[in-house]
C-alpha cells in the first residue's frame, strides 16, 4: 500500500482550507455590496420623495428669517400640515436684508421652481431712509422676475413708525397695495397687523413678533395663500 507523505496530507488540507476561505470572503463581500446598495438605495428613495413635494419660499429679511424662537415659515409650515396640505416651507429670510439684497439673490430662488414665493422686504430700506422710489423699483423687479419665470407669488407689507415723519412714512406704506393692484398679486398690506399692538407678541424692540407673536403671523399668511394651494 502506497503511504501518503505527511507534507502532502498537511498541503492538501491547506489548500481546501484556503479555498473554503477565500469563498466565503467573496460571498461576504458580494453580500456585503449588496447590503452596501440597498442601504444606499434607501436615502436616494427618501430624496426622491421629497423633492415631489411642492416648496414654498419665504423670502425675506428678519421678519421672516427669524430673531428668537419659531419663525413664522416654520409655523406656516406646521399649520399647512394641520390642514392637510403636504408643502414644504424653506426659509429663505436673512436678517439685515434691503430690496437690494433681496434683488441679488432673487435667482437662488427662481432657479429652485416652487410651487409659491412669499416675498416680504422694504423694512430695512425704510428704517435705513432708502428712498421709496428706490425700494418700489427694486420690489417691482423682484416681482417681474418671479412672474417671467411663471412662479406664483404673494407680497408682504409693512409700515414704520411714525417719528419717520407722514411724508416718508405714508408713500412707504401705501407702495405695497399699490404694487399688488399693479401686478395683480395677493398681498398683506401690513404683516404685523394683528401683533404689533401687544407687547406680549412683540420682541422687547418693538419690531420683530416673537414666537407667539409668529404664530399669528403664520395664521396671517396662511389665510392670504390657502386658496393657492392644493390640498392633499
């Protein structure tokens, strides 16, 4: 009987040993990409689904960015919710923003489509003493640029207070309705209507609404576009 040599026997069982590892590696690492895929599938799937949603923008300075507490385009966007309608509310506020600012972004957001544009600027300029010509051509711009590119859009006003004298205070305050006849778009003629009368909706500089006050804001202008909107 032929005797096989140990070195033999120890060379085989090495061989059998590393091809049983080396297939499991390749199994493992196939079903490691597999899981690798799916897991990436999952984010893009989630990605997809949101961009279906309708966007809309605010689009403003600090009465819509913002100063303390919710803004009111996060309330909006709660009570869109509450309502049944399925929009997503991106803020696009910057505190210390003029018409001229506002004119220089206003391509970030016509490039991004929504389904509707809120636009609320002209608070700045007038407490800056911009003349109200200079704000009116650069709102009247604004909204130009937004109806060329066929985005519905709304405008939110406002007014100053009155040791900024009758006449600045008065064509400031008036060019807002004036510019929704013109352009035939919804409006707020003064956005902070219903809260700025009460210290306990108003920050203690009596200009921004703080978070309660938000809140009605937010009702405010959920009002002015609910019937532009799809619900469901």
């Amino acid at each position: 009987m032929r005797r096989w040599r140990p070195i033999t026997i120890l060379a085989v069982s090495l061989s059998a040993f590393a091809l049983i590892t080396l297939t499991g590696c390749a199994d493992n690492r196939e079903t490691g990409q597999a899981e690798v895929k799916r897991e990436a599938a999952v984010p893009a799937q989630k990605a997809t689904a949101k961009e279906k949603r309708p966007r809309i923008v605010a689009f403003g300075d600090s009465l819509t960015a913002g100063v303390a507490g919710k803004s009111y385009p996060e309330y909006l966007g709660e009570i869109l919710r509450e309502h049944g309608y399925r929009y997503e509310v991106e803020n696009q506020g910057v505190s210390g923003d003029t018409t001229t600012d506002g004119l220089a972004r206003i391509e970030n957001v016509i490039v991004e489509k929504p389904a509707l544009v809120i636009l609320e600027f002209g608070g700045n300029d007038g407490l800056r003493g911009v003349p109200v010509e200079s704000t009116r051509k650069n709102l009247e711009e604004m909204i130009s640029r937004v109806q060329a590119a066929n985005i519905p859009l709304v405008l939110l006003g406002i007014t100053l207070p009155p040791n900024y004298g009758p006449d600045y205070v008065k064509p400031f305050t008036a060019m807002f309705p004036q510019l929704a006849k013109k352009y035939k778009i919804a409006s707020l003629p003064f956005l902070l209507s219903n809260v700025y009368q009460d210290p306990n909706l108003m920050q203690p500089d009596g200009i921004h609404p703080n978070a309660d006050g938000n809140r009605v804001v937010a009702q405010d202008v959920f009002q002015l576009i609910s019937k532009m909107l799809e619900p469901g």
